[in-house]
C-alpha cells in the first residue's frame, strides 16, 4: 500500500515520485488541516456565528446584549428580509439574511496567517486563493486521452441542502484543468434553471458539484422542476455525459423534497449539525433551530408572530439565569447551544437515520438509479481511510499503479437498496477490513455486505456516469492522482476516454 500526500508530485533520479519502485522516500498520507475539527461540517467562518449574531446585536456596544436589543435586531431584519412584504420569510430568504449579517460582523483576522483563509472558503462562490495556488500546482499536465473535438463542460454548483465550502474550488478546478490538459472548456452556473434542452445542447458533459437536495428543482412551479428533470435524463440518455463529485449523490432522497426529509424543516434549512454553512454562507442548522420553534402550523414558513415567538425564545436560552443581559463571554457557547444535539452517525440534511430505511426514500428514483446510489452517512472529516482499487486495469485507475492509497476525507456511505454493483462498474472502493473496529463502529446501520465503493462509471443510454465520493475538504483538489482520477472520469463521461463499464458482482464479502 502506499500513501499520497496533498502536493504534487516532482521527478527524482529519473522517475516520478508516484510510481512504485522509484528511489525516493515514503509518501504519507496528508495530515488533518490545521485547527481541523472531527465532525464541523462547511467551514463555521471566523470567530463563528455566535460572535457574528453578538456584534450585531449589541446595539450600543456596551459588551452585553440585553432582551430588547436582541428581538429588536431580529425584527428590523425581518423587515429588511420580506422584500415582498409578504409577512413572512422562508428558509431561503432566512438563510440568506443571516448570512448577509454574518459576513458584515465577522470580525477580519488581528494578524496575518499563513493560511488566510483558514483552508475553508467563508465565500460560497468564491475560492480561498491558497487552495486555488495550491490546486493549480497539482493539476495533471496532459489529457488522459486525446478529445475527439473540441468539447465544452457545465459546472452546475447550485444545492437545496448542505453548502460546501470546497464548491468553487471545485469549479475551478474543473475550468483550470480543461484549459490546462486541453481536453475541454468549462462553464459554471448556479442556477438550475441553466439546465433545459437549448442551453444543454451546446455541451458534452455536466459536472454536478456537491449538489445536495432536489438541486433541480423549483418548488413554486412544478412545470419548470419536471422540464430540468427531462432535460437531464435527456442528456445523458442521448449519448452524452454526467460526472457528479463527492455531496451529487446526497440529493433526491429523504421524506419529500418540498421539507428536505424532515417534517417542518424546509430544503436548505437542515444541515449537519456544528455551525455549518449552507446557501449564501448562512449556517443552515441555525435556520433549522429557529423553524423547529417557530413554525407552528408547519407551512415552510415563518409569520412575523412566528419568528418573534422563536427569536423570544431563543432569547430565554441565552439568558437562563433571567439577568436581563448576556455579556459577550457568555453569548458565544450559549448560541451554540441553541442548536438541538447531532443525529445518531452525523447524519446530513435529509438523511434518515431510523433502521427502517438508513438515508430516507429514493425522491427520484431515476435519478437515484443513474447516480447509483444515495447517501446515508459519512465518516467525518478528517477521516483516514484506506482507498482499494477495484478496477486496476481501467485506464480511470491507471494513476495509482494499482496500489492502494490513503485519503483523509468526509467519507460517504450509502443506502444498501440504492447501491449495488449489479448497477454499476466500481473503481475504487474503501478497504473495510483496514478499518479500526472502533471506526466501523461510528457507523449506524452498516450495510450487511461491507461494500463501500467510492468511485464508479455506468451506463446509461447511449450516455455515461462517472461518480467520485471524495471531494469534501479543500486540501485533497491538491492531491495530483486524485485529480488524474476526475480528469479520467471527466473524459469518460463525455466520450473520448473509452472503457469498460460492464458492471461486475461483488464476490462474497
């Protein structure tokens, strides 16, 4: 076995560093980032939410926020928020509210850091610039195989669940690879209204980057959510590709899409628990917290009463003793704990946790069967897992010589009747058997077979799947394999890598 490092990787005494047998030193595994932390989900930002949500307020910046200043805070942002005056917001409108407040009371860094970002973006669409230096530097420097023609690839990064903080990282990683290997031009969008019959002509292949929830669809108009499902299926179907990275198979499952699996906790609201952020930067289990209280009559919606009552109520937690003040010492760790206590497993944003059926109902079952397979937990960042290579003769696995590796990553799992490699053709897969027992047993519900495959190719139609379910934190788009790996997956999708995609039964477990 070998391990591989998050850098590039140099030629020494005429042979690369990658390649079994060359002279150079052990490669190890990449360590956890620095203030790493087993469990946080998307990157909580600078001094964190409860910081944020103090500064702003704490009206007269006396050090303490009194029960006035705080309902009087949240009511002018529920004003500020109800654009419509509709006399109540959503989750989405919440959620982007909150972010806006968020990034306008983070406090900037008191001294320069090595890493100023912290390796996590705080941005949603914009990339720390030491990953990116450190992603370009990795890049592969030729295509796997030559483009038949020149070919043109959709970045679609939009999500109805959990944000990553790694998406526009991975979209410039997509975009800088293609200009750099030649074997395509990328385009990234946020909207999934990009995907219809017109505009997706003009593309070879999708990247579907970290999508999470119903991505595709609009819940106010069930015309436009049934045309992007038909044009996808069309997509592909009609002979062309799809590669779908990391958080593209937590989407469609759960209990509806209209509640993001979980009864009065609408799409986008519901994130892994620990300050995490979801769309626009907002923290997604914050939102959450506040419709538990307040949606009292469960309508995906927060009245005006509705959101005083919970913002009252959020209010006694932060002041249990009655003071009537919260010095800023204290507000911190008690915002912290205005969030309920994680799931069994860590379990994300519309995953069922309940032994009946681990990670929810298929929503979509097309789109489960083609993706193939849905999540239902992850091991959390950072995770280190021994990666096997199923497949070691597939030119999509010809970078790791045939020799196992090691990642530290939020590993996914996924629901046992969504997957199967009677489905699909696996790449590489997680060694259970070099897992620690007390790892294995982190895991609820594990799948009675132990199969854990993480990367594979289908077909579909006279078109191709390629699905790699790495892809959470930033440091492994600077791991040059791992980045051969998408760049193979991407050239089979469209068309230009060829090979074999049979589906092969798992042996005996």
């Amino acid at each position: 076995m070998r391990t591989i490092e998050s850098r590039s990787f140099r030629a020494s005494a005429g042979c690369v560093a990658l390649v079994i047998g060359c002279a150079v030193g052990p490669l190890v595994a990449q360590p956890p980032a620095p203030g790493a932390q087993p469990g946080r989900g998307g990157g909580g930002g600078r001094g964190g939410a409860g910081t944020a949500i103090f500064l702003a307020t704490d009206a007269n910046k006396d050090g303490a926020v009194t029960r006035d200043e705080f309902k009087g805070a949240f009511d002018s942002w529920f004003g500020e928020w109800d654009v419509a005056k509709a006399g109540s917001l959503t989750a989405a409108q919440i959620g982007e509210g909150f972010g806006r407040v968020i990034a306008a009371n983070t406090p900037a860094p008191s001294a320069p850091q090595q890493d100023p970002c912290g390796g996590r973006s705080s941005n949603p669409r914009v990339a720390c610039q030491a990953d990116v230096d450190k992603m370009m530097a990795a890049l592969p420097a030729t295509t796997i195989a030559k483009p038949a023609r020149p070919r043109k690839v959709l970045v679609l990064a939009t999500t109805r669940g959990w944000n990553h903080s790694s998406i526009p990282l991975a979209a410039k990683m997509i975009e800088e690879m293609g200009k750099k290997t030649g074997a395509w031009t990328a385009t990234t969008t946020y909207e999934p209204g990009d995907i219809n019959t017109a505009n997706l002509a003009q593309y070879d292949a999708i990247l579907l980057n970290n999508n999470t929830g119903c991505f595709l669809d609009d819940p106010t108009d069930a015309a436009a959510t049934a045309a992007r499902r038909a044009a996808l299926l069309d997509f592909i179907r009609g002979g062309k590709g799809i590669a779908a990275l990391h958080a593209a198979s937590d989407s469609y499952h759960g209990s509806s899409c209209s509640g993001g699996g979980a009864p009065g906790v609408p799409t986008g609201a519901r994130g892994a628990q620990g300050g995490g952020r979801g769309g626009g930067g907002a923290p997604t289990p914050y939102v959450a917290a506040l419709f538990v209280q307040g949606d009292k009559d469960a309508d995906q919606k927060l009245s005006r009463a509705e959101f005083a009552a919970a913002v009252e109520g959020w209010y006694d937690k932060l002041d249990p003793n009655k003071a009537g003040r919260v010095a800023q010492a204290d507000f911190g760790a008690r915002f912290a704990g205005l969030l309920p206590p994680p799931p069994p497993g860590g379990g994300r944003q519309n995953a069922d946790a309940t032994p009946q059926r681990p990670g929810g109902d298929p929503l979509w079952p097309e789109w489960n069967t083609i993706i193939g397979g849905y999540f239902k937990f992850h091991w959390n960042d950072p995770q280190l897992i021994t990666v096997k290579i199923d497949d070691p003769k597939s030119p999509l696995t010809a970078m790791f010589k045939g020799q196992e590796w090691e990642i530290r990553d939020e590993t996914y799992t996924f629901n046992q009747e969504s997957f199967s490699r009677d489905n699909v053709r696996v790449l590489t897969s997680v060694n259970y058997d070099k897992m620690s027992a007390e790892d294995k047993a982190k895991e609820p519900n594990p799948r009675s077979d132990h199969d854990y495959a993480l990367s594979w190719v289908r077909r579909e139609g006279q078109g191709r799947l390629f699905y790699e379910a790495h892809g959470h934190h930033e440091r492994n788009y600077a791991i040059t394999p791992f980045l051969e790996h998408i760049l193979a997956g991407v050239q089979y999708a469209i068309g230009d890598l060829k090979a074999d995609d049979t589906p092969v039964k798992s042996a005996t477990r």
